[in-house]
C-alpha cells in the first residue's frame, strides 16, 4: 500500500501527473487493505436505545480486511478520500435495519455477488482516487486514472433499467446495500460508477460532492424531480447541510429564488455566502411544528406560510426540497403553492410522514420521491463542479482512523456542510491540477471550512 501512495504522492507538483500515475498498472494489488466496517457480531449492541443515544463510535471500526476478487465490469480504486453521508450513519447504528440484511439478498444473485455476504461490511458512499485496476470488459477507464465514484450500483439485466437506471430491480447504494464501500484505502466499484475528478480541487474536496451533489441535482433539477425552472421560489430545509447546501447552489445557478430554511445564525450566513438573499433562522423564530410527540400545530404552518411570503413579496413555494421528513413534512404540504410540488427524500428525522391531504388534493400539488440519481444525473451534477459552477461544502475533515468521530458529528447536526474523511491522503490540499482554476474559486471552495 506504501508503494502505491508513493506513486500517487510522486504527481504532486508534477508537470506531467498522467505519466507517473500511469505506473501504478505496474505496482502489485496489496492482499489486504484498511476499511471503515461494522460486523454482523455487533448488531444488536444498541437494542433499546432511543436513536439519539446510539452512538457511532461504538460499531465503526478500522480493521485490515482481505482485497476482494475484481470481477467483470468493475473498477479497483486506491482512494484517497471519501466522506460521511447519513446512510453510514444509518449504517453504524444498525436502523431502520442491519445493513447485513442487504448483503445477504445481493449475495444470493450470483456466484460474483456472493463475494459481498461477509460478516463484517466496510462502508462509505463516497470516494476519490486512482484507479488501479479494471476488470474484463471496461474500455473507459485505465490504471492511473484521477476519478470520483458515485455510490449507484446496478447490474441492468432487466428491461425496467432502461429508462431510467434508478428503477432497475437491483438497483443498490454502493457502500450500504453493497459492501467494499469507500470508506476505506481501495475500494471496488462498477465502471460506471466512475466519473472524472475535478481538477481543480484537493481530494477530500472532490470527495464530499459525491452522493449528496447527485441527490441534489436529481431531486431539484432533473425531469425525475421537480424540474425546477428560472424564477422558481424553492424552498430548502436543512439550506447550509450536506443535501441543502448543493440544492441552495442550483437553486441560486438555475434562476431559481431559494427560501433557506435553517437552524442558527451560523448555518444562515453561510446560506448568504452562497449567494442566497431570503433565509429563515428556524430556532430563532421559534417555528415548532410539533405540539406534542402525535399533533401537528397548523397554527404554526400558517405562521411559516406567512414568513416564507413575507420574504418572497407573496409568493408560495413552487417547489419544496424535503429531506428532514417528519418533523417538517406536514408543514411542507401546507406552504407549497398551488399546483407546486414537494419532493422528498431522506426523511432523517423519521420515515412515516404525517400530512393534511386536503391541501395537497384540492390544491392540486404534487409528492414527487426521489432517490439518489442515475449515472447521467451523477455525471451532469459532477459537471457542474468540475466547471467551477457548483462548489464543495467541506467543513472540516478527519483521519480514516477517526471515522467513527466524524459519524458521530452528522448524527448529532454538529456540522456544517459534509464532513470529509482523509482515507489514503495524509493531509489535506493533495490532488490539486489546475492551479490557475482553483485560484478563481478560492473563497467559495473554502466558505465552509472551519464550521
């Protein structure tokens, strides 16, 4: 593994980066590899605790796990950083269930698949790095190659992918439904899942975008989604996190008018140094939608509805981009407008929604489900950051060793952004290509550091 970040090492500051990591095609794939997993002996370590008080520390582990047997079709990376996403949350602390479940059931397709049922499950839905190997069958990419993963996996044996390859019958999230995630110092992946990195940004800026930037695009952009449209009013929960801080930026690049919702003051400047104008400080105002644990306060839906069109000179969001769920769907029903459209995804403050359906019948509005993004919705979304459109919302990053920290710090919201995670990297700022770009976007690349 040493000779391998030697020779990635040996690009920086190269004048001709391709030629020295072409010679990782030449290096010995390592037998073993360090990866951030769970184990299946561990999953009923957290039984009768209230979700907040699971914690991730406790399940995640760094462990020396074999290199698996690279199949047709597929990609080994040598990755040099990822980062964490709800689902490794999700993932480490064993709910809505053990991850083992979906290992399992994609273990029974094939003889190939099998390889993923273990009973220990590295993780992660993010990565960038350096391919190191292909397997039969992939013409696109080449040792040496500078890449980024998205976390779709699909095997498209079925019609129904066709169209869209998110309805394929097996369609999974790499790194959560299937194991050798990206958590880790190599990784396996599908070829396309391969994209090209930015070269403009550091590894563990080119890392973070990943899941959530592709989720973004798809749930806001996309025909798939809401297909937001120039002097759309969008309103976005959660405006300065992981999904919200990439939905804040299209809305912003798309001509569309954000209403950013969020927690403290902190979390609302950042939202103004993306660009955004009109933003809610949720905590400050008081908003609780909640009267108590089973009953919705329509008071306080009206009271929101009347905010948001204070902000906006009257208007009604045409779009609502929901991801918290419970907590705030019943009032995301309530204030869209007329014929607009709630699209939801996430639901990390709880899976079953509660909502008054007379204002989504009589008022005709729409709940659209959307679900991470097909390859092209990835690819377009990637294209964004690599053109300097859309920027990394990395606020702070950790060690590989430290990834239980870092799990720990979403469960808890306290971070801003995505939380990156060094992997094989040993500092951050590695990976940079196009100084002369990087220099044009500085200060947005690093709005989010330090929160």
């Amino acid at each position: 593994m040493q000779d391998i970040l030697e020779a990635i090492m040996a690009a920086e500051g190269s004048s001709q980066p391709e030629r020295e990591l072409a010679g990782l095609a030449a290096l010995p794939v390592p037998e073993s590899y360090r990866g951030v997993v769970v184990r299946a002996e561990d999953t009923r370590m957290f039984e009768g605790m209230a979700t907040r008080d699971k914690d991730p520390r406790k399940a995640l582990h760094v462990q020396e796990v074999p290199t698996p047997e690279l199949g047709p079709g597929e990609a080994l990376v040598a990755v040099m950083a990822s980062a964490i996403n709800y689902n490794t949350v999700w993932t480490s602390i064993f709910e809505p269930l053990p991850t083992f479940k979906f290992l399992q059931r994609y273990g029974r397709l094939s003889e190939l698949t099998r390889r993923h049922d273990l009973p220990y499950h590295v993780v992660g839905s993010d990565a960038a790095g350096v391919v190191l190997r292909t397997g039969p069958g992939v013409t696109k990419w080449k040792a040496g190659d500078e890449v980024v993963a998205h976390c779709l996996s699909v095997e498209l044996e079925d019609s129904a992918g066709h169209d869209d390859t998110m309805l394929d019958p097996q369609q999974r999230i790499w790194g959560f439904e299937t194991n050798f995630g990206g958590l880790a110092e190599l990784a396996i992946v599908k070829a396309n899942q391969l994209m090209p990195k930015p070269r403009h940004l550091s590894w563990e800026e080119a890392a973070s975008p990943g899941l959530v930037n592709s989720t973004a695009y798809r749930q806001l952009v996309s025909h798939h989604g809401a297909n937001m449209k120039q002097g759309d009013v969008v309103l976005i929960w959660g405006a300065s996190g992981g999904l919200g801080g990439y939905a804040t930026q299209m809305a912003l690049n798309g001509g569309a008018i954000p209403v950013c919702v969020v927690s403290s003051p902190e979390k609302a400047e950042l939202c103004r140094k993306m660009g955004a104008e009109l933003v809610i400080d949720r905590t400050a105002e008081g908003f609780k939608f909640w009267s108590d644990e089973h009953t919705q306060d329509q008071d306080e839906w009206r009271r929101f509805g009347e905010r948001i069109r204070e902000l906006t000179g009257g208007e009604d969001p045409d779009i609502v981009f929901e991801h918290p769920g419970r907590e705030t769907f019943g009032a995301s029903v309530y204030v869209a407008k007329k014929g607009g459209t709630i699209v939801t995804c996430a639901s990390t403050s709880g899976f079953n929604h509660q909502y008054d359906n007379r204002y989504l019948w009589m008022h005709l509005k729409r709940i659209v489900g959307s679900h991470f993004a097909n390859y092209h919705e990835a690819w377009q979304a990637n294209r964004l950051v690599a053109l300097g459109k859309v920027h990394p919302t990395v606020s702070k990053t950790y060690a590989l060793e430290q990834t239980g920290q870092a799990a720990y710090e979403v469960h808890r919201n306290a971070h801003q952004g995505k939380v990156g995670v060094r992997c094989l990297a040993p500092a951050d700022g590695l990976g940079v290509r196009d100084i002369e770009m990087r220099s044009r976007h500085e200060s947005a690349i690093n709005r989010f550091r330090g929160h």
